[in-house]
C-alpha cells in the first residue's frame, strides 16, 4: 500500500526492518546507551521525524510509515525521551513557527540535539491557560518577558521552553496572546527552581521566574496577539502525541494500556498470591482487559478518522478522558492483585511495589496536558455541541478582570 508519502509502506518497513535489526539494541540488553546517541543514530538513517518534511529534517513519509517503523522497532531500545520535543513542540513549530526557527530548530529537535518543553502553566493556574499573567513586551527589535510558570516538565534539562505570554492587556484574554520561544539554558533572567513531586522526584517539575528576560523578536511564535490559537494546536498536538497518535506514535508506548501497568501486570499480582479463583480479582483483571482493549480500539478509530478526515477537531480529548480516568483504575487494580508487595516501593521500576508508584503517579495523568474535567468540558462543548459553559471574561478587555471576578 502506498499511503501518499512517495516510498510504499511494505517496502518502507522491509527497509526499516533491515536497518532496526543492525542498529537497534533488544529491549532487554543490559549495556549502557545513551538515548541521544541512539537518537542521532536514528536521525542519521533518516528514521527520525517520519512524517516531518525533508527540509527540516524528516523523512518526508506518513504516519502509516512512522506506525510502520515502530512496529518493526518492537522488543528493541528506542529512546522515549524525545516525544515531548518531537510529538508535541516540533508540529507546534512546524505549524505555526517562522521559517528561520523551522530551519535552525527542528533539525536539531529529530536529532535530540534540542529538548523542548511547554511553559504555558503559571503559579495561579493552569486550566484557565488563557488567563496568563506573565507579560511580553516589544521592545524595538526584542521582547522582554517577565512573570513566572509552573509545573514545567523537564525545565531543568531542556533548550527551549515555548511561553504563552501576555502581550495585550486591553483586549479580551484570549486576544492579547503571544507565543515565545524562550532558551532555557544560561539565559540572563531565568531562574528555574526544581519541585519535589509525590513519588519524591526532585526536579521532574520545575517553577520559573523570568525578571526581565529579552527575547529577539524573531523567537516569536506564530503572530502577535494570536498566541492562544498556537496554544489551542500544542495542546491538540499534546493530546494526539500522548495517546500514542500522530508524531506521537512509537514515542508514547502503545495505545491501550495504562503507562506504567499492563494488563499482565495486574493478572500477574493474581497469579503469584495463588488467587486465580477469587472472583473479585478475576473481575478486576477483566476489566483492566477491557478498559486497555476499549482504549485501544478507540485510538485506533480516532486515528484513522484523523488520517481519513471523517473526524475533524478535539478527538483526542475523549482518549486523554480515558487515560485520565483509566491510569488510576489500572493502578488500583494493581494495588488490588499485588496487595502488600505492591505498596513497598525502593525505587527500582522492576520491583512490584511499583503499583504503588503508579497509584500516585497516575494522578498526574488526570491532570496533565487539561484536568480530567477541563477534558470534559471539551468533550461535552466541541464534540457533542453542548452549551459552553457560562463565564464572564470573554468579553471584556483582560485588565477589567480580575476586578469584575468578584462580582461573578
Ligand atoms: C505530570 C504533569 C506534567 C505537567 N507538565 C506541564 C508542562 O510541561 N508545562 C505546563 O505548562 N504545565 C504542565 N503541567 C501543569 C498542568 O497543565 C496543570 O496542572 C493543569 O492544567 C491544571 O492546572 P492547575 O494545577 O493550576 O489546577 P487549576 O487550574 O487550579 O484547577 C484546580 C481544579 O479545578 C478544576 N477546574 C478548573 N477549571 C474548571 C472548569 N472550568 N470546570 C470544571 N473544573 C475546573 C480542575 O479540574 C482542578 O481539579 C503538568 C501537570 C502534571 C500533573
């Protein structure tokens, strides 16, 4: 089958499947890689960025070529580190980024050379993204940032952060937007904090204070005042990509399962005590089948009404719903099968007490990239076409805010 990215799908996994079997460690090979090195090896062969155009990088092909890839790349070490950068920010970028930082920066992003991360969360909020108080002001030839964003992933390690900044105070708040490219590393004014998350991670997230950092103008991204539109797209971009979809597939593991638990996991928990008969297990891990098998059908439907434009918008909203709501029923129902074993966690990701890892990681799950409700608000308004819920601000200039709030 040839899917409309020049080289047919069959051939193109044959090829891969040749180079993969050379190039690519097992799984389950003990030696030490380095993720960027694999990365620059990957892009090297032109297997990086799959459905990226050529000219920045990519190869050019289909997310058929790309799921093709993946699946012969199955039971082999692929870096899983870069799927922020390159499922989420490069197709923002590609999408709404001028041509010189589609030129400088997406090459380097499919190489690994350039990690990129998302600052659009801020110390008041962030399901009300459109709120943001961190301020961006042009300044001849340069912006000049100052505020502060929370929950930043990765902020300690990464180039790059893309900043939804406010650069017009009298118009509604979702018309005074801007997007910004802001460097991360060494940047006169930036200042990022580490926070300790509840698994005990220092520095998984970060906080960042940002006192009068310039910007040259060109880091813009997308136009002035038009940075909630290129927000809209990331976080499209952040739904599709972390339910394993689009630029997201092969770099989010497999559509279905809740991350960190499987099916197996939980079956496992049962068959270990000796309690393959005890009903109430039983059910748990059929439902655990159930709710990975239900995910799984639906991303792939999703995915081909994507490709195939019988669906069009926010479908990946009702995944990132089932992922909110399903990470934490899979994780319980590990607690459930694995009782005792699985709450004495030391740390190593083998050990079984990582069902109690899990029960406090997937909370992050219901709340990263839009709260559980905030997906289904989405869901109820944009796919369904229900009443929007009642607000008072999108209407008036966003500097009447904050004083007409209380009156609400
Ligand atoms: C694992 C993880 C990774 C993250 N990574 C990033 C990142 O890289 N970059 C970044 O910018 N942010 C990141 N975040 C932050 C995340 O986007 C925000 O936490 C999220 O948008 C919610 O914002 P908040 O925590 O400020 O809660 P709030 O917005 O204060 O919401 C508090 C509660 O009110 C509910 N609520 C709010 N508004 C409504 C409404 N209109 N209707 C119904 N209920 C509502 C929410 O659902 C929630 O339960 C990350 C968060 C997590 C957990």
């Amino acid at each position: 089958m040839n899917s409309g990215g020049g080289e047919d799908v069959e051939h193109f996994r044959s090829r891969a499947r040749v180079w993969i079997e050379k190039n690519l460690p097992a799984a389950d090979d003990p030696a030490e890689v380095d993720d960027t090195e694999l990365q620059n090896v990957i892009f090297d062969a032109g297997f990086a960025g799959i459905a990226y155009p050529v000219q920045y990088g990519g190869a050019g092909l289909t997310f058929e070529h790309q799921r093709g890839f993946f699946d012969e790349a199955k039971g082999r070490r692929v870096p899983m580190g870069f799927g922020v950068s390159i499922g989420m920010l490069g197709p923002t970028l590609l999408d709404f980024g001028s041509e010189a930082l589609k030129a400088s920066h997406l090459p380097r992003i499919l190489r690994g050379d350039e990690l990129w991360i998302q600052l659009l969360s801020e110390p008041t909020g962030g399901s009300d993204m459109a709120g943001a108080l961190t301020r961006l002001t042009r300044d001849g030839d340069t912006y000049v940032l100052n505020g502060s964003k929370m929950w930043s992933t990765g902020a300690l390690y990464s180039d790059f952060g893309m900043c939804l900044a406010r650069t017009n105070w009298d118009v509604p708040k979702h018309r005074g937007l801007s997007m910004v490219a802001v460097p991360l590393r060494g940047t006169h004014g930036v200042t990022i904090d580490a926070i300790r998350s509840v698994t005990g991670v220092l520095g998984d997230f970060c906080v960042e204070f940002f006192d009068d950092v310039t910007l040259p103008a060109g880091n813009l991204i997308g136009a002035e005042n038009e940075g909630w539109t290129v927000a809209q797209r990331l976080l499209l971009h952040e739904r599709n990509a972390g339910n394993g979809l689009e630029h997201g597939i092969g770099l989010f593991g497999v559509t279905g399962e809740a991350p960190g638990v499987t099916v197996d996991d939980i079956a496992e928990g049962v068959r270990r005590r000796g309690l393959s008969a005890d009903p109430a297990l039983s059910q748990r891990v059929v439902e655990a089948y159930i709710e990975a098998t239900v995910s799984h059908h639906a991303g792939e439907r999703v995915m081909t009404g994507l490709r195939t434009g019988a669906l069009t918008g926010q479908w990946a909203s009702l995944l990132k719903l089932h992922l909110g709501v399903n990470s934490n029923r899979a994780a319980k129902a590990a607690l459930a099968t694995w009782a005792a074993e699985g709450v004495i966690w030391d740390g190593d990701e083998k050990t079984t007490g990582r069902a109690g890892e899990m029960f406090l990681r997937s909370r992050g799950f219901s709340i990263a990239g839009g709260t559980n409700e905030i997906q289904r608000n989405i869901v109820a308004e944009r796919l369904m076409g229900l009443p929007r819920e009642p607000s008072f601000d999108l209407d008036i200039p966003f500097s009447e805010v904050l004083r007409k709030r209380k009156n609400f």
